[in-house]
C-alpha cells in the first residue's frame, strides 16, 4: 500500500487548545483554554439572518460577497479607523478572518517565501504559513511591556522576506500596538518594500483608554497593508463563519478569487444578519463589550494574583497569560496539567505561543465567559492557593 497523507500532516495534527479541551472535557472542568466567547448574540444579527433565510437568500454569493455586507464592513471601517474603502472593489469577505488569511497567503505569497512574525503569535497564522511552504521569522517579544526595536525588524529581514503580520489587539499577549510602534513598523514595510497583513479580529476590544489603531492608516502603509478582521468575535458568532479582508483593488481580486477556490463564498443568509449588525448596532454596543471584558478581566487577574500566579494584564483582546513558574513542572505544558488537575480549570501552555523557552513559563487563559462560568473559574483557582 503507497497510500499516505501529505507532508502537512504533522503541523496540523498537534493543537494545545485541542488537547487542553479534551483534557478539560476528561474532569468537567471549566474551559479557559478555548478563545470562544460566551456572551450572547445581539437580536439583530439572528433576525437579520433568520430574514434572509426566510427570504430565500440561500445561494452563492458573489465570489467577495453580498453588496451589503461589503457595504456595511466599509462603513465600519470609516467609522471607526477613518478609512476610505470602496465597497465594489476593495472588500472581499471570507469565511471568518481564517479564510481571508489563508486567502491572502495564496494569493501573495510564495512558496520559498520569508514572513517576519511577533511571538508570542497566534498559531493559525504560523500553521498556515507553513503548510503553503512560507517560512516565519520570528521576533521574540517578552512579558510584561512585549516591546521591540528597530533593530529587531531588521535583524529579521533577509532578501526573501516579502511581508509582516501584525495582530492588534493581539492575542494572546493583549499588546495593542501603539501610533509610535506602527510607524517604526511602516518605515521598516516602506524601506524593504514588503506586504503588512493585519489581524485586527479584537479590534473593539482595548482597555484602560488604549486606542485601536488600524495599520492601514499610518502614512505610506494603505497599499502595501492588507486588514483582515471579521464578526466572531464581536457578536459572538464563532460558529458562522464571517470575515473579511480590506486592501487595495489590486491585491483584493486575487484574494476574492482564492477565496472562492476554497469555500466559494461566506455564508449567504449570515452575511445579511452580520451587515444587519454592522448598521444597527453603534458605537455604545461595542463599548459595552469592552467594558464587560476589562471588568472580567480584572476580576480575573486578582484571582491568578491571590493564588500567587503572575498575570501579564493585557491592553486589548479577552486573553491573560500568566507566569506559572511557581507551579510544579518543568514545562508549560506539565504546570497547565497540573492546574488542570488541582483546579478544574483549563488553560493552554505558553509554548502553544512561542517557539523557544519564554512560552514554558507562561500559560494562557480566556476571560470572555458569562460571569456564571467565570466564577466557577475564579472559585476552583482559589483552591490552589
Ligand atoms: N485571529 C485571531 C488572532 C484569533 O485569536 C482568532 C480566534 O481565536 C481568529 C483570528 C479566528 O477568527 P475567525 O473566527 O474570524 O476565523
């Protein structure tokens, strides 16, 4: 038999979050592991979809999507960074911000080619690159002010690095990149003349006055910067599938047809519930869920600090980590376990998000749970200590 699966096999086939979820689902426990918020679905968006449906909005759409879902993203996007985006030409919505990635990856990108990362990084993105042939060179950044120089970028570089991305609010550090950080990031993009591909899927949720700021924005960035974002997130529909990816007409085409290779479409009745959202709902919904999420977050904080753990507090997003050296283990992976065990409650390892020896001190925990299950969290926690 000459039957066997691809080379790719391996990258895909070892998830923390995964092992830590089913590990969780072993004690009942509570899990903090999975980026998946709880909160509820605003009407809007189910009755837009549940119209549409009924409507008969039910078949392909065009390969980048329904006009008013396109419509409504450019709206958004001028509302809230200022950006000049035409619908028509320069919006591509995708199955969730994964589809406009991996989208982007095929349609820029070669095989061969060098992609300049922040670790701690988000693991999708990092997979995704490998399994198209892309190499990732990483730029370590380390708790608490995940900080970096000029020097770094270009320590980083070598003739075939062709882009950077930036994930802002970033998970899992929570570093929400500042004015002075992008335009270092942009001279840096504009002198080797690379692609910036953003992940802005937390972009309404920053803490303690910190701003959002949209790469794309930034002097000198607009053509070169490809923003991907989507609706998981903000109105808590992980399970829909929808996100987008904003660029220049140019870029926009070869994503939108990529895009259509892979999955054809986004979804066509919850494109319609999403763009339903994205009108109706203004700027008090989205500050009412950042506001819920830096309650929780410091709720939660206290509790790892009251058991002795170290949380990093984020600046954005709904992840902490949190130094666990003082759990027994040698590996993040050995101190999340045991944590499991004491506690009933799930997180995922710190080396799920670096590749060298700063992920084994740190493990990750997701605040964005229903207060109910978040206390159960915080009570099983306080067991430890
Ligand atoms: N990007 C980041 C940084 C994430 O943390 C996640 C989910 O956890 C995603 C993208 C996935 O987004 P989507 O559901 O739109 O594919």
């Amino acid at each position: 038999m000459t039957l066997k699966v691809s080379k790719r096999r391996p990258l895909v086939a070892q998830s923390e979050i995964r092992n830590m979820t089913l590990e969780c689902a072993r004690v009942s426990g509570v899990n903090l592991a999975q980026g998946v918020c709880d909160l509820p679905v605003p009407d809007v968006v189910i009755k837009g979809a549940e119209e549409a449906m009924k409507a008969g909005t039910n078949i392909y759409t065009r390969f980048d999507g329904l006009p008013r879902f396109r419509e409504a993203i450019a709206a958004k996007q001028k509302r809230y960074t200022g950006m000049d985006v035409n619908p028509e030409n320069q919006v591509v919505s995708s199955a969730g911000a994964t589809g406009a990635f991996y989208a982007a990856c095929l349609a820029l990108l070669n095989e061969g080619d060098e992609v300049i990362v922040f670790e701690p990084y988000y693991g999708y993105h990092i997979v995704t690159m490998a399994s198209l042939g892309i190499k990732p060179v990483s730029i370590i950044l380390e708790p608490p002010n995940w900080e970096f120089t000029a020097e770094d970028l270009e320590q980083a570089v070598t003739s075939k690095t062709r882009a950077m991305i930036l994930n802002t609010p970033s998970n899992p550090a929570g570093k929400v990149f500042s004015r002075k950080e992008l335009e270092l990031i942009a001279d840096f993009a504009e002198s080797h003349d690379i692609f910036v591909f953003t992940d802005e899927i937390y972009e309404h949720f920053v803490f303690d006055g910190h701003e959002h700021i949209s790469p794309a924005t930034i002097s000198g960035m607009a053509r070169r910067t490809i923003t991907i974002s989507g609706l998981s997130k903000v109105f808590a529909i992980t399970g829909w599938r929808l996100g987008y990816a904003i660029c220049d007409p140019e870029w926009a085409l070869p994503i939108g047809h990529f895009s259509d290779l892979v999955y054809i479409c986004a979804p066509a009745p919850l494109q319609i519930g999403a763009a339903r959202g994205l009108e109706e709902l203004g700027p008090e919904y989205y500050q009412g869920i950042s506001d819920d999420h830096q309650m929780k977050r410091d709720m939660f904080c206290d509790t790892l600090r009251d058991i002795g753990l170290t949380p990093h507090v984020p600046d954005g997003a709904y992840y902490t980590l949190a130094d666990v050296t003082s759990l027994p283990g040698k590996t993040a992976k050995e101190r999340a376990l045991h944590l499991l065990e004491k506690t009933g409650v799930a997180c995922v390892p710190g080396s799920a998000f670096y590749s060298g020896p700063v992920g084994e001190t740190l493990v990750r925990f997701c605040f964005a749970k229903e207060m109910d299950a978040l206390e159960d969290a915080m009570n099983r926690l306080r067991g430890l200590g």
